[in-house]
C-alpha cells in the first residue's frame, strides 16, 4: 500500500462527500464487477482491472463479486486472483464518485454459519476485513469499503443473525460521525417471495436494507420478457399479480412495508446477450427495449436505478451502457469504453486470504 492510497482512503473516510449511490435518485447504475463473464468464452473481452472502470461516470455503485466462502473467508475474483493493488484501486474509485461495495455470495456460495453465534461471530470478522476495522488480515489493506450486498441464491442456515450483525455494525459506524457512509444491500431473484432471502427480507428476522437489486432476469415466470405494454401506453402482467408477470410492483410493496419503509429497488438486468445462458436470452434487452420498462418502473416511489451483471458483459457490448445511461439519466454519455462521459455523475477462481 502505498502513502498516496492510504491518503485517499483517509481522504474518503473523512469526507464521505463523493459517495456515488444517491438515495434520493432514481437513476443509479450499479454494475458488479470481478467475475469475468464475458472473458471466459471470449478471453478478448476479458474483465480490466477496477480501477480502468472508474472514470466513466455513468457507473455509480460498484459491488466487488464475490466474497465467495466464509470457512475459510475467502474473496473470488476470477482473472485478477493474482492482483495485490485492489485496495489502492479500490480508493481510486472512491475518490472519483464510486460507492465500492463487496457482494458476498454468488451462484455456487453454500457455506453457511453452524449457530447464530457463529455467523455473528464470521460478520464481526468480515468487518473488520473489509470495513473500517483495524485487524491485522485486511485484504483490500487500508481500503475500506462502503458497505456489503448479499447474493445468495440458495437457502442458509443462520443468515438472517450473520445479516443483522452486518447491519447493527453499519449502523454504529455511520452513528459514530466518521463521514463515510456504509449500505447494505441484497440482490433477490424477482419471484417473490424470493425464498432464498425470505428470512433476511420478511418476517420476525428481517434486517433492514438501504436497497435491493432484484434480478429481472433469468426467472421467465417474473422477469423482464413478460413485460407488456398496451396499445394505451398502461402497463400490465400476462397473468395474475400472485401468479406471475413483471413484478415491479410487488417489490414496491415490499419496500415500503419493510424495516426500511425507504428502502430503493433497483431493475437487475444482464449487459450483455450473453450473461445469461441461451435459453434464458430473451430476458436480455436492449436499452430501446429497456426504455418502456424503466419508464414503468420509475412510476413507483421505491425505484431507485439499474443493477447490471457484469462489467465485463457492459464494456464488450458496445454502446449499451451509452444508451442506458443517456436513457436513465438523460444528458449526453459517452460509450462504455471511453470518449465522453456521462452528463451526471459463473466462472470462478477462488483467491484465498
């Protein structure tokens, strides 16, 4: 770590002025970054190091996938395993208007606390990693940062108490004035409930969210293809509100009668035709396509932007975040890999710590 890293790290923590997710907006793009989806069949579209994404200011949040394992912790980073200057890029990011969130989970993360203690004990752990703590074994060094997201998609004992301390920790650092500003956030699947977060989002054990990013994709029943529109310009489901269709509205519902009555949901979408498998590609749209659904979607009050899957789909898919961008947010955008910017601001490698 060098001392011009850790003087931005401090520099972010002291201020917390250019944290890019804005609570009060409904045009945040949040694009997870580190699997390398679309370099795995195509190793010229292979992901870039952080920091390369960071001056595009079309991207606000940045979740870093995934933190892969709890026994032992250990973060996943596909092509940049052998990478030792994440937390300095990580500050880079931060200073330039990025919130840096680290994902915990992913499609093949099963382990799981064996008591309520324990995951109580794993949260205390990760904190002190990750977040403002001052343990000996920081991965990202003097980085911190600026909250976690849970993607967990198959059912774990002992989440919602791993959850919660997350949460109580986050809350005690941001009562504590130090100017940086921790989230917490999930990313469900769209059917909802959605039973592999069920325990985290509803019920006696439910943890309040800052927001959630709810996938629109891969689920036929609920997600983007079954959105219609009618000749009338209203919006409608192909089938019965509890049955099925494009269910913006129920996690609408949800926001407003969760712990958090202002929590923000996002539309999770893919970036590219080929984030999702290719019997699941007609749930990945184009943004004249994307256009109708975020127009319906900004109708409710919960809506808070778009979460995209993945970095490496968006920067080999040219002109899509140009296009989105310039839609979500209005004002001219340059494309994905440079030129101008905006007018506002399953493969998988386990690297060990």
């Amino acid at each position: 770590m060098t001392l011009h890293s850790v003087l931005l790290a401090g520099l972010v923590w002291a201020s917390g002025a250019l944290a890019g997710y804005d609570p009060g907006s409904s045009d945040n793009i949040a694009i997870y970054w580190g699997q390398n989806s679309a370099g795995v069949s195509d190793q010229g579209n292979s992901q870039k190091s952080l920091g390369e994404y960071c001056s595009n200011t079309a991207v606000d949040i940045i979740p870093i996938a995934f933190l892969s394992s709890f026994n032992p912790i250990q973060v996943d980073l596909t092509n940049m395993g052998g990478k030792t200057d994440i937390g300095k890029e990580i500050s880079q990011c931060q200073a330039a208007g990025k919130t840096i969130l680290l994902s915990i989970g992913g499609a093949t993360f099963n382990s799981a606390p064996s008591s309520p203690q324990q995951a109580q004990e794993i949260a205390d752990q990760i904190w002190s990693m990750f977040g403002p703590g001052t343990g000996d074994n920081r991965p990202f060094g003097e980085a911190v940062v600026d909250g976690f997201d849970l993607d967990i998609e198959t059912p774990l004992p002992n989440l919602a108490p791993f959850v919660a301390r997350l949460r109580e920790n986050i809350d005690k650092a941001n009562g504590a004035g130090g100017g940086q500003k921790f989230y917490l956030s999930a990313t469900p699947q769209c059917p909802y409930p959605d039973q592999n977060n069920k325990d985290i989002l509803q019920g006696d054990n439910a943890v309040e969210f800052d927001f959630i990013m709810v996938q629109f994709y891969n689920n036929p029943q609920c997600d983007m293809r079954v959105f219609e529109t009618s000749s009338s310009g209203s919006t409608k489901r192909t089938s019965s509100s509890n049955a099925g269709g494009f269910n913006m509205d129920q996690w609408d519902q949800w926001a407003h009668s969760s712990k958090n009555p202002k929590a923000k949901v996002f539309l999770g979408i893919p970036g590219g035709p080929t984030a999702v498998s290719s019997s699941q590609k007609e749930s990945y749209k184009t943004p004249d396509k994307l256009a109708p659904i975020i127009a319906y979607s900004k109708q409710f009050s919960s809506f808070g932007g778009v979460m995209i899957w993945d970095m490496s789909q968006v920067w080999a898919n040219q002109g899509f975040l140009d296009g989105l961008a310039s839609g979500i947010k209005g004002g001219s955008t340059g494309n994905a890999t440079g030129g101008k910017t905006a007018a506002k601001r399953t493969h998988q490698r386990d690297w060990s710590l």
